[in-house]
C-alpha cells in the first residue's frame, strides 16, 4: 500500500510518495522539453518498449483491417473523430477544471468541450475537467475551480494545457510548478508563476462560484509563458473511432452512483446519470434531479460516447482529500458506451506522455463513434454502486 502523507508536510516527499500508481512525471512541458523517463508506484508491471511497440503494431493492423475505422489522415480530430481544418487538428487542447457544486452550477461553455472527464473529490461530490480544441473563438469558460492532482495526469494524456484556479497545494503543488505542466493558474497561494489575464470574476454569482476564463486573456497568458500552441512530439493519439457502429440497447441508463442519492462514490450525490437517446445516438446527462445545461446555451449536455473508467482510490487525510491511480498495466475494469450499447474491457497507461488505451477482452482497442466523450473515474472501491440498465 502507497503511504499517504497527511496535509503540510514537504512538497518534495509529495510527489514521490502521495501520487499512488501514479508515475514520475515525463509530461508536457514548454516548447523544447524532452520527455523524462517514468517510473510507475503502485504497479508491480513494468512494460518494456517491445512489449509497447508490439501491442501498437497490433492496433495498426486492425485499424487496417476494419474498414469503417476513422483513420487519422491529418484532417481528423484526436480527441473526437471527426473532420476538422488541418491547423487546428495539431493544435494542443486547453484543459479547465470546473466546479460542479450545485451552487456553481450550470457552467459556461462545457458544451463546447470534445471531452470531460468527471471524477470525485472532497465531500463526495464530484468535480469536472473540460478539454477544449476550438476554444480561441470562445468568449469564456466557467466556472471554474481548484485542482487536483489527479485531474492533471488525464490532463496530460492529450497534451494539454492546464487551467484552474487553487489546488490542493500539499498533493499537487510541486507538480503544477514543475517545467512538466504548462499551467495557467490564478493568482493564490501555493503558485510560483501565476497567469496574470487569463481569470476574471463575474458579478451575478457569489465566489467562489463565479471565476471564468477570459479567453482573450487566456491567449496572451499562453503568449507570455512561451507555451506550445502545438502539440509536441511526444504526443499519441489516445482513441480508436469507428462509423456506423451497429446500434444495441443494452445499456441505455447508466448511473455511475447507482440510483441512491446518500452513496459517498461521488457520483450518489449529485445524482449523476446519462439516458440515451434513439434518435440522435447520443447520450443525455442529468445530475441533482435535473438536466444538465450550458449556461451559454440553456442546452442539455449531450455525447457520443460515455465512458467508465475504474481506478485505485484512496483517502489521503482528516480532510477527506483523494487520491487515484491513473498509471500503470494494471489491466483496470473500463466499460465503453456508445451507440446504446456496452463494450467491456481493460485500460492500461504506461506512462505521462501515454493515454490510457482501452481494450476489449480480444485485446482489440475499443471503437467510440465520433463525437463527443465524457468520462467518468470509478473509485473501484465502489463499483458495486453502479447500475447500468
């Protein structure tokens, strides 16, 4: 068992020790950085390059094979499949931490993210992270709230940038200040360079409900800290997209809390679920008993593809602060949602410039339509919780 330090103790035992299954970090740092080596806690597998190549060659082939495979001809999304202007396709993505209390509620252009993942936190409610390709057209983005550690290594899956506003300091302020993650940050305690445009306040709402991205602001940040407006070298595409999957209905309700509101999953309490829509193919997100809507457009969230993704967990402190495995071949439970049906298989991640990868029990990569993803972390402690219908 990884030891868990209790808040307050020296930032350089933090990433060494509190990180469980999570490895050194090789990340996504400025322009011109090369890749550390990592090494994963937590995992008693190591994977060796030829291992790593092999099962990459494998997922070539079948992407040659099946024909309804979107292939990445340069002109196609990574993180949605779909046809996009070649410029923009190698444009690294902004990641934003949003609130999801029910008092920061709705956000602000969430509708426009490609991906969200959504994971617990403190309290037991759950907290949000939005990845976003186009977002230099956007006015802003909210609202938005602290990080977590956990949240910054599926941030550096995509190669992204990273925008938030706090942090857990004990557990995630080295990392935030290391050269691995380009960080937009507000000005608070615990941030060595703080993005002095990027963050402004609104006035309808209270704090700490109401801070959002200016992105024009946001843009000059990026700007002034040199950070790569595209992606580096270490980058891989992370998803398998396919057209024209056949249409099941054999998962059309998904609960990641179960259908009790009193659960401390995370999920339980803010009564999170996704009902699928025949119609569109697409999977519609309600949470506190109500449909889940962009402040921006008073429109339902609405995806593609849903995806459970299950992971060590455990409680770091008196504070109830939580910690998630993201790393290692530990072959973890994952279940793919599309089209109103079920793929179940395992993910793997083998290092920070890698993405988790999804396989069936073929070890086939799983296909998503293109659209789309929302993805949730599933303390695996509670995965009798879930129900899916």
């Amino acid at each position: 068992m990884i030891k868990i330090q209790k808040a307050g103790v020296l930032q350089k035992a933090v990433c060494g020790i509190l990180v469980l299954g999570l490895i050194c970090f090789a990340g996504c740092g400025g322009k011109g950085k090369e890749p550390e080596e990592t090494h994963p806690l937590g995992s008693e597998d190591q994977v060796s390059s030829a291992e790593q190549a092999e099962a990459n060659e494998t997922a070539e082939q079948t992407n040659q094979e099946n024909g309804a495979l979107v292939e990445n001809d340069g002109k196609t999304s990574f993180l949605t499949g779909e046809k996009m202007d070649p410029e923009q396709v190698q444009k690294r993505p902004l990641a934003v931490m949003f609130n999801n209390i029910q008092e920061g509620c709705p956000q602000a252009g969430i509708a426009q993210a490609a991906i969200v993942y959504e994971a617990p936190v403190e309290g037991r409610i759950t907290r949000l992270m939005g990845l976003f390709e186009d977002y230099e057209t956007m006015d802003k983005i909210g609202y938005v709230r602290s990080s977590r550690d956990y949240f910054v290594y599926c941030a550096l899956e995509y190669d992204a940038i990273y925008a938030h506003f706090g942090q857990a300091t004990p557990y995630v302020g080295e990392l935030l200040n290391s050269n691995r993650v380009d960080n937009i940050s507000g000005a608070v305690g615990g941030i060595d360079r703080p993005a002095s445009d990027t963050f402004l306040r609104s006035t309808d709402r209270e704090a700490p409900h109401n801070v959002y991205v200016d992105v024009k602001g946001l843009m000059a940040d990026i700007d002034k800290f040199g950070y790569s407006p595209t992606y580096h070298d270490t980058h891989k595409a992370k998803f398998t997209f396919a057209q024209n999957i056949p249409e099941k209905k054999d998962a059309l309700t998904l609960y990641p809390g179960g259908k009790e509101t009193d659960k401390a999953n995370g999920y339980s309490r803010v009564e999170a679920r996704f009902e699928y829509n025949e119609k569109d193919g697409k999977y519609y997100r309600f949470q506190y008993g109500s449909p889940q809507i962009d402040e921006n457009t008073g429109e339902q969230l609405a995806y593609e593809n849903v995806i459970f993704q299950y992971c060590y967990g455990e409680v770091r402190d008196d504070n109830d602060y939580l910690a998630f495995g993201c790393h290692g071949d530990n072959k973890k439970k994952v279940q793919v949602f599309t089209r109103g049906g079920m793929t179940e298989g395992t993910w793997s991640r083998y290092a920070d410039t890698d993405p988790a990868y999804y396989v069936d029990a073929d070890g086939n990569p799983i296909e998503l339509s293109p659209g789309k993803t929302w993805i949730c972390l599933i303390w695996e402690n509670y995965e009798q919780d879930v129900v899916i219908e």
